[in-house]
C-alpha cells in the first residue's frame, strides 16, 4: 500500500523524525568541522597555590623534593598489645535495658564497644567496671562474654 492511507499526524510525525535526524547530523559535522580536541587541551595541572590550570608547572619554582624511600605504602602495622589481646576492661558507657544494647569504653584503647544483652552473664547498668572479650559483630567489634568486676 502507498502512503495515499497515512493521516496528517503520521505525516507530521515522521517529517519531525526526519528534521531531528538532519539536526543531529547537521550538529555533528559542526562539530567534527571544529576540530578534534587533543589529549594536550584535556589536561589541567595545578599551581603552588592550589589553582587549576592549563599552564604546567614551572620546574625552577619547585620548593622542595620528595625521597620516595620515605613513602610507606599498605596498612600500618598493628602494635603488640596484651598477651591476651582479646580480654579487655572498660566501663559501661550506655546500657539502654529496655532495648538490650550499649557500649563499654575501652580502658585501654579508649574505643566505644558495642554490647548486645545476649553475650552478658550478669545484668550490667551504666557506669559498671566490667571484663570482656572483643569478637566479630555484624557492624564492627562487639563485647562477648561481659562480666562485672567487683
């Protein structure tokens, strides 16, 4: 069938189609006519100051040299503690007994621990000396087997 069936608005609807595409060539070739940007016009540097520029940095204007023997990469070593490194002290620092959790600062570390009422063997309350072992939780350290220091 010809296009002798086509409405007005299937007419109009494809004329738009066929001036968007001719736009989007049109802009294309504009912008290929421009000229092709080089890796050069990309990079920014940054000055002694902090600014951004498109100038690189001036060699003669340098202040001071890094050693990079100096630059330690990776984790910090971890210093030895305790023998028994996972007994701890700390204080009860909050203890909400309706919902059964709180936090005991480490003596030691000075760290917040969080405690859930399941790993206590005795009632605690705010303000209580108690022992303790760090573990694993499911968002951090948690305090296992919480005992009152008398």
């Amino acid at each position: 069938m010809g296009r002798s069936q086509e409405s007005f608005n299937k007419k109009e609807v494809r004329n738009k189609k066929a001036k968007k595409r001719k736009e989007k060539e049109e802009k294309r070739l504009a912008k290929k006519e421009q000229g092709k940007n080089s890796f050069e016009d990309m990079i920014a540097y940054v000055d002694e100051f902090g600014n951004i520029t498109d100038t690189p940095p001036d060699p003669t204007r340098k202040k001071s040299t890094i050693n990079p023997d100096d630059i330690v990469l990776g984790a910090t070593a971890r210093e030895p503690g305790p023998e028994n490194d996972r007994e701890r002290t700390g204080i009860v620092s909050h203890y909400n007994d309706s919902k059964g959790y709180g936090f005991i600062r480490d003596l030691i570390t000075g760290e917040s621990v969080f405690v859930h009422a399941n790993n206590l063997s005795e009632p605690i309350a705010e303000g209580n000396k108690v022992s303790f072992e760090i573990g694993a939780g499911q968002k951090g350290p948690a305090a296992n087997n919480v005992k009152i220091i008398k």
